[in-house]
C-alpha cells in the first residue's frame, strides 16, 4: 500500500511540475497579449515582431516566478489591470517562448 501511495504521489508531482502555469490557458493568454497590444510594445524594444525579446542572451526571466513578476510590471507599462488568473493565461501564453519547467 505505501508503495501504490508513493507512486500516486510521484505521478502527482511529476504532473504539476509538467506546467508551471496549470491554471491558464494559452489561448486566454494570447488573447490578451493581443487585446493589450504587448506585441507592439516588444517590437518598439527589439524590433521585428518583438519576439527576440524572448529569446536574447540575456533575457531576464528564468522562472515562472519571474515571468509572473515581469507580466505585472509589463501590465503596469500598458496600462491593464491583470487579474491573478490573467497572468496564469498570459504565462500559459509566453511559456511557448521560455519553456519553463
């Protein structure tokens, strides 16, 4: 029996470390990356389609944490009200870019 409890616990583990973000959903979140026209601010950053700002050398974010930190300080720039879950959607989103554990 404790055998059978400590795999339900790994395989319980081994699916919430699966996404950091498992209460959003990316397409919520590329909605509102839209909505709040995020895009045309990372193109005015980096050029192009913003998206290098993503993946350059020395990108700030490592960690679900820190993405969560930097969509409240980018909410701030542009000027929305994200909702925790707002961010959750939006890290759900962005996670195709960062790929965080």
């Amino acid at each position: 029996m404790k055998l059978i409890t400590a795999l339900m616990l790994l395989c319980a583990a081994t699916a919430a470390s699966a996404t950091p973000f498992p209460d959003g959903d990316a397409r919520t979140g590329e909605q509102l990356f839209e909505q709040h026209k995020c895009g045309g601010c990372h193109a005015k950053k980096m050029g192009g389609d913003g998206s290098a700002i993503f993946t350059r050398l020395n990108r700030k974010v490592n960690s679900a944490a820190q993405l969560v930190d930097h969509i409240h300080i980018c909410g701030g720039v542009v000027d929305a009200n994200l909702a925790p879950q707002d961010k959750q959607h939006l890290g759900a989103y962005l996670n195709r870019f960062y790929n965080l554990k």
